[in-house]
C-alpha cells in the first residue's frame, strides 16, 4: 500500500510518541523548581494598618478621662422600687417562704441542715440573706428590705404562718 493510501487519525498529532510525556515532565519540575525558589524567599509580614495608632491613642485618652472625671452619665442610679415598703416585705417574705420550703425539704431528704445556703444551691447569700444555723435542727433567715429586717426563726415561726396565706398561681 502506498504512503497516501494510508489515512492517519484525526487525532494523531506530528510530534514523537514520547515528546508529550517528556514536556509534562519538564512544565512539572519547572514548576517545583518555582515553588522551591518562592519559599525561600521571606514575607514579612505587614504591620498594623495606619489608622490603628491614632485610634488607639483616642480611646485610651477617652477612657482615662472616664476614669479620672466620671461624668454624670457613667454613674447608674440605684433602681428605686416604686410600691410600697408593705408591698416589698410581702414580696420578700413570699420569696423567702419558697427558700424556707426548699431547706426544709433538704433537712427532709438528707437527715440535716445544709451549712450554708450555697449548698443546697439557692442563690439568696448573693441577695443579701443571712442563713445562720442554731443547732442541729433549726435555723434563721435574716434580710434586710427598705430598711426593716425580715426574721424567720424555724424554731419558733411556722412557715405558712409566718408568710401568711399566699395565692399560689399556676
């Protein structure tokens, strides 16, 4: 068969049947060699942005002043109760009487008082509740509310008399 009768493929391309795999390999260690080359060299990294200085400088002007001058509008008023101190002592005695039952219900449970009122988990020696035990089997309960102090005696008071009838809701 002569030369022309021979078709060659569309495909087929002109170069060496081993040329494409030798140019891949060269643009692969051309690449590594790039990638070598980059990492030597050292990026230092940039500093903090220009405007950061006179911001900071700012604020710390700003803040020594509220701290030396503490003007009007840093200091908080105290939040007054608007009800009446009769109101406020029934409130409180309301919320004692829940507290009461809970160290009552401890004592139940495990056979004695807790030492204090943290271990039972109530939060009220942070608001200002006294819990003082007096023996083995009672206590006291002090707080103070406007002025006038709160006292239960478990010795002596009976908690739903002491608190007197409560509308439990719910």
């Amino acid at each position: 068969m002569p030369d022309s009768d021979q078709v060659k493929p569309y495909h087929a391309k002109d170069a060496a049947p081993g040329q494409e795999a030798a140019d891949v390999v060269a643009e692969v260690l051309k690449h590594a060699e790039e990638r070598e080359q980059a990492s030597k060299k050292k990026v230092m990294p940039k500093g903090p942005p220009k405007w950061m200085l006179p911001l900071t400088l700012n604020l710390g002007v700003l803040a020594l002043y509220f701290l030396i001058a503490q003007p009007d509008f840093l200091v908080l008023s105290p939040v007054e109760d608007p009800r009446p101190s009769v109101e406020v002592i029934e409130a409180e005695r309301r919320g004692l009487y829940f507290e009461i039952m809970k160290i009552l219900n401890y004592q139940s449970e495990n056979g004695r008082l807790p030492s204090t009122l943290a271990e039972m988990g109530s939060p009220l020696a942070d608001q200002g509740v006294d819990y003082t035990l007096q023996g083995d089997s009672s206590f006291l309960l002090i707080k103070t509310v406007q002025g006038e102090t709160i006292v239960f005696d478990s010795s002596q008071d009976d908690p739903a008399a002491w608190v007197g009838t409560i509308q439990i809701s719910g």
